[in-house]
C-alpha cells in the first residue's frame, strides 16, 4: 500500500485523483497482516484500489467530477465498494472522470482532464487517457494503482483501457449492482474493472458481481469462479468479425491491429468467421438519444434542495433558485445532454425520437443474437483510433464518433472487454474489443487472455 500511496504523490501533476484515501489503503492492509497470521486471508486482502468518483463511498466526497455535488459526502457505501472493502481491498482514493460520466476524453470533468502517462513519440503533446473512466485508465496505465473500478455506459472502460493500454471489462447489465453508483443512463450503465491484465479483470470482477436486491435489474444469478476458469485455448470455438464495423475513414493501422487480432485469434485454435451486424450504423444515433433521454430523467434530482451546491441568490423564489444551481452546477456537455434528452422525451418529438429509439435498439440486439448464432464472441477493435491530444477535439460530434465501436454492445446489454494489443507507429497502446454472449463473461475472457 506504501508504494502505491508514494506513486499517487508523485502522478500528482495526472491529476488522476479527486480525493486521496491513504488512511483507507493502510488500514486494508493492516488488516491483511492480520489476516495472514491468521490463515484468514480474503480474496482481495490489502489490494489497494482506484475508485471512479462515480461511486458512493460512506464519509469520502463524491462528487462524479461535478461542481453540482460539490460538498456531497454519501453517508452510505455503494454495492459494489461494500463488496470489494468486504473482500480485503482498500481505497486510495477517489478518481477523476467525465462529468457525470458524459464523455470520451475526460475534459468534462469540473476538476480539469486527466493526462495520460503515455506520449505520442518525443512529442511532449498532452493526450486524453480516454474517458469517461480516464481517471482510473490513468492511474492504472501508471502503476499509481494496482487496479480501479471503472463504469461503462456506451464505452467508458473499454475505450479509456484501450487508450491507456490496459485490460477492462463491462459485464453483462445486471451482473454489478448499481446502487449507490451515481446514475447517468440507467439502462447502460454498468460498473466493472479496469486492470493491467486479464487475469486481474477476472478477480476484481468476481468481487463485485453478484444480485442485489437494492437494485431492481440486478441479476439474481451465482458468480462463477472466472479466474479459475481462465483458459488460453480456443480450439472448437468460432471468433466473428463483424464486416459491419468496417467504418469508413477507418485508419490503417486500425485495419492492420484487427488482422493482428485475427491472427492471434487464429493461433489460439479458433476459427475465424465473418458475420453481419447489419443496424450498427444506427447505433450511435440511438444511444444518444436513449443515453440523454434517461440522464435528463436522473439528473432532475439535482435542484440544490437534496445534494451539494445550492446557489441562492438574494430573494431568490425556489424556481430561481433552482434555476441559478443548475447554471452553476451543471458542465457544458452535462447541459447539452440535458436538452437533448428532455428535447427526445417532449410530447411532440417522443414517438419520432425516444420511441423510435428504442424500436432500433430492440433491432441492434437481435442483431447480435443472429451472429451469436454462428459465433462464440466477436472481435473488433476497441476505438476508431489511439489516443488523441487534449482539447483536439472540440465538436461534440467528432467526440460521439469515437464511441462507434463500444455502443452497440451497451445497447444490447452485452459483456465485452478491451485488451491491449500493441502499439501504433507513434508508440500508443491500442486495444481489442472481445463481446460475448449475454452471461458469457468467460468466453469474453478466455478470448482476451
Ligand atoms: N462516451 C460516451 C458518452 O459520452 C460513453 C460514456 C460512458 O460510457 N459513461 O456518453
């Protein structure tokens, strides 16, 4: 715990960390010396952990990188922080993100962007570690931390690990409870980790999954033992390629990363088929409708009566008042889904956009039942490119466009996984994206191990 508290001083200038936890890492581990005299060791005893802001922890600020919780200290702990403080782990401390998890770069967080450990060649160029999970990317990519809890609603941790060049998981919707996990879209979101390999990912991930009854779409399911299940070998399974994901523009050393990940495929036994995923063009388009759509819902909650800041200007009435909290509170992007989202849910637009929206949602997941039906997992690549610079990209739509590979699996609720394969000519991590079947989280890691 020592030497990763050390490394959380000096990453500092990452600004990968909100709030800094040393007391709750030392004490896990404290307990872990116990626990070894005692033969009574827990799966993750004295691991000392990353955990994304976006989640409740009892007594230590939350404020999903949002100036509107600001002063926010949950008096309860998340499902799934419970669950990995119950298995032995410790916290370090609190990590930066997205605003309210609304991003792909990390430069929607209130509290500044992370910068990525990694650098373009000798060019000294500030990058993205990807988003909205870029604080855990970050801080896993820099050894400040063993390993971190991410959260993926259309894409936020497999493309901040692939930017990074770590492993992380999105299980299948309903396997990680998301009580106590700050809601932004809550038909997507799912909470998972991010680790250096994948072995680790299949450890945390048995820590944190499992039913809850505090959560309605929890899974009432057993966890299976994924670690112990590990296996390399893909002899007698089918890996799809998806022709679909083939997007214009796509650059060539994207092309080339997905051949290699063919090849890999190839070596460990499986054999290779194409297969169509023929709605996936619609799929960008309908999360960000649906993903909007259900934020605008969650966040109303945030009126400066119930959480955080309240800003009261002088003889203010409650509707200026809330009105004044929000304009304060609230970041650019997390207005933009805002509108766009009660914009969809209006009486005069809800069949053209929201209804519409979940028709081809329904469209995109009988999609995958269809490939599934001639194929174990799927390959792609993670995201349409490496990591790009800070502040290159400014168009809101040319940041929604870097989430084109990662949304369709949110959509159909499916576990998929990103795993670093290489670097591109400049030296960036790249990473592979591996989607199973529903519950399928040992085909998706054995295919990525
Ligand atoms: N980048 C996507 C968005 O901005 C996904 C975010 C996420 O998965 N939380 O909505």
């Amino acid at each position: 715990a020592e030497a990763f508290i050390g490394a959380v001083a000096r990453g500092r200038p990452l600004n990968a960390w909100l709030v800094e936890t040393p007391d709750h890492a030392i004490a896990a581990a404290e307990a872990a010396d116990r626990a070894r005299t005692e033969g009574a060791l827990l799966p993750l005893s004295g691991v000392p952990l990353g955990i994304k802001d976006l989640f409740c922890t009892a007594g230590v600020a939350t404020t999903a990188a949002s100036a509107i919780l600001d002063g926010f200290v949950p008096p309860y702990e998340s499902t799934i922080t419970a669950k990995l403080f119950g298995a032995g782990a410790g916290m370090l401390g609190k990590l930066n993100m997205d605003q309210f998890a609304m991003g792909s770069s990390n430069e929607t967080s209130a509290f500044g962007p992370v910068v990525s450990p990694w650098r373009r060649g000798n060019d000294e160029a500030a990058l993205t570690p990807g988003g909205s999970s870029g604080g855990s990317a970050a801080a896993v990519a820099a050894r400040m931390a063993p390993a971190a809890t991410g959260t993926d609603t259309g894409g936020s941790i497999r493309q901040p690990a692939a930017f990074a060049g770590i492993a992380g998981i999105k299980p299948t919707y309903g396997r990680c409870s998301r009580w106590g996990v700050v809601a932004f879209a809550s038909s997507l979101d799912q909470a998972g980790p991010m680790a250096r390999d994948v072995r680790d990912c299949a450890a945390l991930l048995e820590a944190m999954s499992g039913f809850d009854p505090r959560d309605a779409t929890s899974l009432d399911l057993p966890v299976p033992a994924w670690e112990q299940g590990l296996s390399a070998d893909l002899r007698g399974k089918r890996i799809g390629i998806p022709k679909d994901y083939r997007v214009e523009n796509m650059p060539a050393e994207i092309d080339a990363l997905w051949q290699r990940g063919i090849g890999f495929a190839r070596d460990a036994g499986a054999e290779i088929v194409e297969v169509s995923l023929p709605h996936t063009r619609y799929a960008l388009p309908t999360y960000y409708i649906i993903a909007p759509a259900e934020a605008s819902s969650n966040l109303a909650r945030y009126d400066g009566v119930r959480y955080g800041l309240r800003d009261l200007p002088d003889g203010a009435n409650l509707q200026e008042m809330y009105a004044a909290t929000r304009a304060a509170g609230f970041g650019a992007e997390v207005k933009r889904r805002i509108m766009i989202g009660t914009y969809v849910l209006s009486a005069g637009f809800y069949d053209a956009y929201y209804t519409k929206a979940q028709k081809v949602r329904a469209l995109i997941a009988r999609d995958f039942e269809q490939a599934f039906a001639q194929c174990d997992a799927l390959l792609t690549p993670t995201a349409p490119s490496a990591a790009f610079g800070l502040g290159e990209k400014s168009d809101p739509i040319a940041m929604y466009l870097n989430d084109v590979f990662t949304v369709p699996a949110s959509l159909a609720g499916l576990p998929a996984m990103s795993v670093p394969a290489g670097l591109d000519a400049q030296g960036l991590p790249l990473g592979l994206q591996i989607i199973g079947r529903p519950l399928d989280e040992q085909g998706v890691l054995n295919a990525a191990l």
